[in-house]
C-alpha cells in the first residue's frame, strides 16, 4: 500500500525527543526518510535506532546547535548526500524558557531568541535554495498558540515565536510560485515531558496553562504531528502562508 509520504526525504529538527520525536515518528508511519537534528546527541541516536527499528526507514543525523549557521547548514547538507534530495523540512527546535519577563536574564532572553528563531532562519535559509532548483518543498514551523493568547510569562518565548509566525507568512508569499508551501502550527499546551515536570513542581502555573483551553487538557504530540503530516504532504498543496492552531480552542479565529 502507497503511504503518502512515499520517497519524500524529511528533516525534522528537534527531533531527538517530545513533539519532535513525535513528528518524526509520523513522518516515518508515513513512508518518510529522515533526517533527525538535535543538541542532544546521545538522544539522537537512541531515536534514530527506535525509528529504524519501528517503521524500518532510511534515517541520518545531524548533532549540533541549529542556532548556529554551519550546523543548519550541515543538516542540509547531510539530507542531500544521504537521499539526493529535500522534500519536507519541519522546523520544530526551540524550547522556551518561561518566566515572568523581569526575571529574565540577557542569557536567557538570548538563549530563547536563539533556539526559538535562529533556529528556523537558518534552516529556512539553507533548504529554500535546495527545494527552489526542485520545484517542490513542504516547509512546516512549530509556532506557539501563545503569540495569539498572550500566556502568562510567555513574553520573550513569544518574541521568538512570534517571529517564526511572520517568516511564515513573508516566506510563503515570496515562493509561492516556486512549488513551495510554507506553513506554521501553533500548539497551545502540550503534553510533553517539559509539560509533565511543570505540572509536578509548578501545579498551580499548569493549572494557568490549561485554564484557558476550552476542552480542558494539553494537546498530546501525536495531535500535533498528525497536523504537522498533512501540511507535509500533497494534501496540502492549496495551503499556504498559515498559521494553524492545535489548540482546544484556546484562540479561535
């Protein structure tokens, strides 16, 4: 049976563990070859071998921080000379760093700009070109449903986030008409281990959290690689330059 993502070659960024883990597992369920890109190399390996083993894919990996030009570039580089080609690029690396705004140090607002959106210009950089002289590419960001709500101490997260939102946008119009659609999906809370550690030591803050999602719990990953897969494939050919929420309804509109 023909999976949808048949012989399209993906990298996942972020991919060694939580949402990223879980977009990449879908992308495999879906016929995928994969490059997985994370800090974390050890975690790297280990879900590399897990997603060899599971849906018995081609996957390669690139360790390395993403905020870092050569390291973006080397994950591209590494997707070309495994597989020839780039088809989907989901750009899910970040992390927030989530505090009250005067608390935040000039460290941390760097290091949350620099994970949450250095990340994605330079990947985005990198593969364009690659996709461009195809005619064809899937590019996917993970945004955050909080740019839309305002989320207590979610600021300088949103700084970052915010700005994934409006390169998706500018980036879309500019290669619209080069085969390309790029897109963001925003999740509100979701049910990650950073999630699952906040509710054991910060209750009350998760409480907040959930508080504002209509159907009263965090998103689980799977929710938002199911998304993530669709915006990948040629499903979505019609859809472009979005913001798509994962979200319990927690903005609507």
């Amino acid at each position: 049976m023909t999976r949808k993502l048949d012989n399209q070659v993906a990298v996942v960024t972020g991919a060694a563990k939580g949402i990223g883990l879980a977009i990449a597992d879908r992308l495999a369920r879906d016929g995928a070859r994969l490059v997985l890109a994370d800090l974390d190399a050890t975690a790297l390996a280990g879900a590399k071998d897990r997603l060899i083993s599971q849906h018995g894919v081609a996957v390669e990996t690139c360790g390395g921080d993403l905020a870092e030009q050569s390291v973006a570039e080397a994950t591209i580089a590494a997707a070309m000379a495994r597989f020839g080609k780039l088809d989907i690029l989901v750009n899910n690396a970040g992390g927030g760093i989530i505090k009250p705004f005067a608390e935040h140090t000039p460290a941390t607002l760097k290091t949350t700009i620099d994970r949450n959106l250095w990340t994605v210009l330079w990947c985005c950089w990198c593969a364009l070109p690659k996709m461009r002289a195809a005619g064809y590419g899937r590019i996917v960001n993970i945004g955050a449903d909080s740019v839309r709500n305002g989320l207590w101490d979610h600021a300088a997260y949103n700084a970052a986030k915010g700005g994934v939102h409006a390169l998706t946008t500018g980036l879309a119009r500019e290669y619209a008409r080069d085969g390309i659609t790029i897109n963001t999906v925003a999740p509100c809370a979701v049910n990650t281990p950073q999630m699952v550690e906040i509710t054991q030591k910060a209750p009350a803050l998760a409480a907040k959290f959930v508080s504002v999602i209509p159907l009263g719990r965090p998103a689980e990953m799977e929710e938002v690689a199911s998304m993530v897969s669709y915006l990948s494939s040629a499903e979505a050919s019609f859809v472009t330059g979005q913001v798509i929420s994962v979200n319990g309804g927690s903005t609507m509109l």
